[in-house]
C-alpha cells in the first residue's frame, strides 16, 4: 500500500520545469511571426519537411542552403536557448559564434523586437523535429569563409530603428514596419551593391535566382503608382489583380506569407509601398515600324494572342493581362525571358485556388523570336520598354540547361 500510495504521489506532482507546458500564447504569436517573416519560404524544401532546410538558393557568389530550424538535436535548433535563437535572428550570429550570411535577411530582422523573435523560437519549438543535416555554406573559396561576414557587417549592418514620422499616419508606419523589418522585401526587390548589401535606391528592382524582383516603388510605369490601394491589397492577398499576376519567387511568397496575412496589415503595406518614390521618368517605346517589333507582332499573333488576346489585356484570373503590367516593362526583362523559356505557375492561395500556368515555348521559338516578341510585347498597348538582345536569351537559356 505504502509502495502504491508513493507512486500516486509521483505521478501526481507537478511538472518539472523541462517538462512544463509551452506558453500557447507565445506559441500562436510566434505562428504569426513566421508568417509574417515569410520563415517556411525559404526553410522549405521542395517536397520537404516544414522547417527542415535543405532549399538551396542561388546568390552571385555560390550556393547556400538553408539550414534545418525544426527542434531536432542533432541536425536543427534542439540544443538552442531562446536567447541564441533571437542573437542570430536578430544580428545574424550562430550559438557557435560563426557570422550567419545576410541572404539569411537579419538586417531587417533586426527590426522584431527580442519579444517577436523569440516567440518564433517559441513556436518552432511546436514543430516536428526533422533530422536531416544540411550542407550550409556550397560556397567556393574565398566565400566560403565566414570570418568575412565581420567585415561586411562592420561596413552593411546598420541595425536602427528608423525615425518616428508625425506627419504620416498609423497604417504608414504599420507598413513601413513589415516591409522593411519582417516582411524584408527589399532582400529581393532592392537592388545591391558588389558585396551583395542593399543600395540606397530602395525598392526599386533587383535580379534574383534568374527571375527579376519587380520595382515595387510608386513609379507609375515599373512600380505601383497606378494600381488603386485595393488592387495591391488583392495581389498580395490572392496572387492576382487587373494588372498582373504573380508567379516565380513572389508566388512562393504570396502562398506562404502575404495571402495569410490580416486585411489591416495588407493595407498598411499597400499604405507604404504607394507612398515610397521612384526614379526616373516613362520610356520611350519603340516605333511600330521597327523591324524588331514587325518580327515580334506577327509571331505574338501565331504564339501568343490566342491567351493574351489581340490587345494584351488576358483573360482575368487565367492569364495575366500584358498590357499595363509593371512587370512587362521592368528595366531587366529577364523573369519574361524565364518564363517564356520555362514556362511558369501563378499562385495559388484561397481566394484564387486555380493556378494559371504557362508553358514552356523553348522547344518552339529560337532566342531570337524570343527576344523579337518580348520586344513587341514591352513596347505595345501603351508599354514602353527597352528592347530585349538576343543574347540575353541565349544567355537564360543556357543557364536553365545547367540548372
């Protein structure tokens, strides 16, 4: 009896402190953060494990995969504390004291509070541990050395937080705060300096993977400056809009983050970015007798305008309008090269659960056609683009039969 009663007692006491219950409302805040920093976009692996790594990404200077930050012990964040977690969150510094490379985007994590980044530590505490070891740093000598990174962030890193601005409202700063801290846009759409670090033309459009990250400016023709602040709230939410449609690396985002987020924040991020200035006037576009956009007009009829239409503007929700799209006329046109190449898929997100795909035309046009018809297309129904080489062609086209 005396034997029963102490086992009673032992399973009846209170829990030890290892095994104590998570804090579910740090856990549900840290889900939140996640999404909002976009964390599953790039610790993802295609086909893989939430969370698990393994997704390698493609800089200037090599390869680098993300690594695995479920809470396995061996070969994720098991052995972390909560206080390592936010250091390299947040200064972008492993447990080990080994610099973190910026393509994991801490300069604009810096923005979370330790609260916010430590309740994503909180929730990915949650997660499925995965056991699966990634090899970091694909990266060829010298950057393959991480002593380096001291360097560039004595000369990039710059973790302030901006100054208060009375003379904008509450949605701006909300919007200003997702964007450039979580949100961490400008990784991908803010051009960038020989030693991989943001310049000063913020937001402006960045080449990224083989795609080109769009200007996400105010600049009516590239950017947003003529979408309305609900047709950007519709894109971001849906993946569509009257004006374009999102695919490539924006998709992902879109997907995993953005389509997730609250109409509140979705407008306050519409508030900022339709405030933010961009540079330079329109194009000029190519004259319709130009032999180049004679070549392209009649192959865009034979190729293209059975989807797109005589005029370019689509068919909604199915395929993407061409004419007025900012896409269309970016400075680059390598994510049209791409997906004319490769094909493509749009986003697919709840409110617009049919992905409209694109096929690859590789096996059909020569780089010339190619480059022929995206000349017509960035210089027709009021585009205004510069024309598109050839060899920009061949050279995309080469580098999508190595990958």
């Amino acid at each position: 009896m005396k034997r029963a009663a102490l086992l009673l007692l032992m399973l009846a006491a209170p829990a030890t402190a290892e095994a104590a219950a998570p804090d579910y409302a740090s856990v549900a805040a840290g889900r939140s953060q996640a999404m909002l920093a976009d964390c599953a976009g790039c610790h993802t692996a295609p086909g893989g494990k939430p969370f698990a790594g393994g997704r390698v990404l493609e800089t200037p200077f090599g390869r680098l995969a993300s690594p695995n930050i479920t809470p396995d012990d061996d070969t994720g964040i098991g052995r972390w504390s909560r206080e390592e977690f936010v250091r390299a969150v947040k200064a972008g510094m492993a447990p080990n004291g080994r610099p973190l490379y910026p393509a994991m985007p801490y300069p604009y994590y810096a923005r979370l509070s330790d609260s916010d980044a430590g309740a994503i530590f909180d929730y990915l505490q949650t997660v499925a541990a995965v056991r699966n070891r990634v090899r970091v740093n694909q990266l060829a000598f010298p950057y393959n050395i991480r002593g380096l990174m001291a360097g560039w962030n004595f000369l990039f890193f710059r973790p302030a937080a901006p100054a208060p601005r009375d003379d904008k409202s509450a949605a701006w700063a909300r919007g200003e705060y997702l964007v450039n801290g979580p949100g961490h846009c400008g990784a991908c759409h803010t051009p960038k300096n020989p030693f991989g670090a943001d310049t000063g033309a913020a937001l402006r459009g960045a080449s990224l993977e083989g795609w080109f990250a769009p200007d996400a400016t105010a600049h009516a023709q590239r950017g947003i400056g003529s979408w309305r602040q609900s047709e950007v709230v519709s894109y971001l939410k849906t993946g569509h809009n009257s004006h374009s449609m999102a695919s490539g690396p924006m998709a992902e985002v879109i997907e995993n983050s953005t389509s997730q987020m609250s109409d509140a924040d979705l407008t306050a991020i519409a508030v900022y970015l339709r405030d933010v200035p961009g540079n330079g006037g329109p194009a000029r576009a190519l004259a319709a007798d130009d032999t180049r956009m004679k070549a392209g007009a009649a192959l865009y009829e034979d190729n293209c305008q059975v989807c797109h239409n005589s005029h370019g503007n689509g068919q909604s929700v199915i395929f993407p309008p061409l004419a007025a799209n900012p896409v269309v006329q970016q400075k680059s046109a390598e994510t049209l090269i791409r997906v004319v190449l490769a094909g493509t898929q749009a986003a697919q997100t709840a409110r617009a659960p049919t992905a409209a795909a694109m096929p690859s035309l590789a096996w059909r046009l020569n780089d010339q056609q190619v480059a022929d018809i995206l000349t017509y297309i960035r210089n027709s129904w009021g585009n205004a683009a510069g024309a598109v080489p050839a060899g920009a062609v061949t050279r995309s086209r080469a580098a999508l039969q190595r990958h």
